[in-house]
C-alpha cells in the first residue's frame, strides 16, 4: 500500500537547529530530529520510506569528525524513526549529499534495499534519466534543451583534491577501472530571467554521483548558483561567458553578474557579510523507480518540493514556477 504526504522542510526549522550561510548545523537531539522527519514524509508503500531532506543535514556523517563535534545525521534518528513508524527495520536505499535538499530513500529491509538497487543499477545501464534536480542557474544552459545529451565524466585529482571533468572522449581503461562513467541527462529551462542573468533549470539524469549535475551546468556556461567548486570554470570577458581549462582555474568563490549580485544582496544581506557564501541551489526533486520492488511493477514516482529558501529566491528572483511551488 502507497501513502503520500504533503511536506515543505519548513518543519525543520526547529530549536535544535541553528543557520551557518543558509546552512543547518544539527545539535543531535534524534528524538527531534526523527519527529520532524516523520512529518518530512512524502512517501511510504511497503518497501520504502521517501523523504524530503534539508540541505545541511548529513546522512552518514563525516569520519573526520569526532563525537564531540559530529552533528546529527540522518542514520542517527533510524532507531527513533522505525519505533515511531512500528516497522522493525530502516536502512539507507539511496543516499544524497549533505549540502542537498531533495530526495533520499529509506528501505524496510534488506531485500527491499537489494531490489531498490537493481532497479537504479538497471535505469542507469539503460541511460533512463530518473534523477531530476531543480536548480538555480546564473546565466542560460548554452546546450540543446529538451534534448536527451551523454557526457563522459571522468574523476581526476586536480587542484589537491578529486574533482569531476567532463571529457570529449570516451577512454576504455578508465571505464574499466572505476574513474569514467557515461552520464545521459537532459536539461530544460523552467523560467528565466535575462536582465538578471539567472534562470530556473531542470536537468534529468542516470547518474548523480561525483557532482555530476554541478560539472555538467558549469561546463554549458550555466553553473549552479552557490557552486563554489566547479563554477569558476565559466569565466567572463565584457559579461560573455567562455569555458576555462579546469586545470588552469582553481574552486572558489562564484563570479555573480552585478545586477545578480544587487539582488541578492537585497533577498539575503548577511549573504554580503559572509563573502558571497550561500546555500547550494540545488535540489533533488524528482525519482522515478521503474520496475520496482518487482518486473511487474508500474513506474513509482517520487517527488518532493523545494524547501522555503528555495521558493523564496525563485520568487525574490521573478522566476517562480506555480507548478514547481505548488507541487
């Protein structure tokens, strides 16, 4: 049996919580934490548990960090959370990356987990984009829109440390040995707006590792807006962007286009304060499971929208979507 719920992240604006550039740095409190959780539902049947995660919130957590100054992490409120939901098992089916909203998948045991797999597994092998991102992009995709495109995506350490560089060819050994993935993704543009320079874009994926989908819009001179690793690879000259060398510019802080910038400065003063720091706008709001728990099956789909900052910016920006705010 399906059930849908309707969520907003807004819940998890709670006591425990506290903002670092739009950031939630969690205090662990998981009793909190996995009841704001349960209300962050957007989906449960009897194989899996969808949620609507917050960017900044971790779902494994760091090694690096001690117990001391470890925050809360989503595998922290799974014993909370299985004994609210009176279900014996939870376990992480598909994960996302702590400075993303959207999207994660909790399974009710392992064999759900070993079917969640599979069924991903096989959509990726196949090229069917079932990841979808909403993201806030400055400047336009200069790719074709609508249009199913594939990119090699190699994962190389440059600039001391592992960064993702889109490649005109295809290299067989690196295929072969775990450092070349073929990624097949489509992007849309949902709204735009010119004077500002920045638009509201869509892009469907295979594959969402490695950073794919920021690698990707930087390397079509649209980098997602609060990328401050791969964004710096399109630079300007007289305001028209071109595509740098990833090996000839290093990560850092966005080039933001002036009127961009006065805008946004308006939304979110401290965001001057803080070095032009913002949260990633970038959001997992779509999955599509196909053939899944069995063969069977008819496609399942999931969708979560966006949390408050993000609509607000849509709006503040002139680019909301009522199909994207009301979902």
């Amino acid at each position: 049996m399906q059930k849908k719920f309707r969520c907003t992240c807004s819940t998890l604006v709670r006591p425990y919580s506290s903002q670092c550039n739009g950031r939630a740095i969690l205090i662990k409190n998981s009793e909190a934490l996995a009841e704001d959780f349960y209300r962050n539902i957007v989906q449960m049947d009897d194989d899996i548990i969808a949620l609507n995660k917050p960017s900044g919130l971790s779902v494994y957590g760091s090694p690096s960090q001690t117990d001391l100054s470890r925050s809360s992490t989503i595998m922290d409120i799974l014993p909370e959370l299985t004994k609210k939901l009176q279900i014996p098992h939870l376990e992480v089916g598909l994960s996302l990356k702590s400075f993303y909203s959207g999207l994660v998948i909790l399974c009710k045991g392992p064999d759900s987990k070993k079917k969640l797999d599979h069924a991903l597994k096989q959509s990726a092998a196949q090229k069917s984009q079932v990841l979808s991102y909403l993201v806030i992009t400055v400047g336009q995709p200069s790719c074709s829109l609508a249009t199913d495109l594939t990119a090699y995506i190699s994962r190389n350490f440059i600039h001391g440390r592992e960064m993702s560089l889109i490649q005109q060819k295809n290299n067989n050994t690196a295929r072969k040995n775990g450092s070349m993935m073929l990624n097949s993704f489509n992007v849309q543009t949902l709204q735009a707006n010119d004077d500002l320079g920045v638009a509201l874009v869509e892009i469907s994926i295979n594959k969402d590792k490695w950073e794919a989908v920021e690698a990707v819009m930087s390397y079509y001179l649209s980098p997602v807006l609060g990328d401050t690793v791969y964004s710096t690879r399109t630079q300007y000259v007289m305001g028209v962007p071109f595509r740098a060398s990833p090996h000839s510019v290093l990560p850092g802080r966005q080039r933001i286009p002036p009127a961009l910038k006065q805008a946004l400065e308006e939304f979110d003063p401290s965001w001057k304060q803080n070095c032009g720091l913002m949260p990633l706008y970038m959001h997992r709001h779509k999955i599509e499971l196909n053939k899944f728990p069995s063969k069977a099956s008819a496609p399942l789909n999931l969708t979560a929208p966006p949390p408050k900052h993000f609509v607000s910016l849509l709006k503040h920006l002139d680019l909301s979507s009522n199909n994207i705010i009301d979902e």
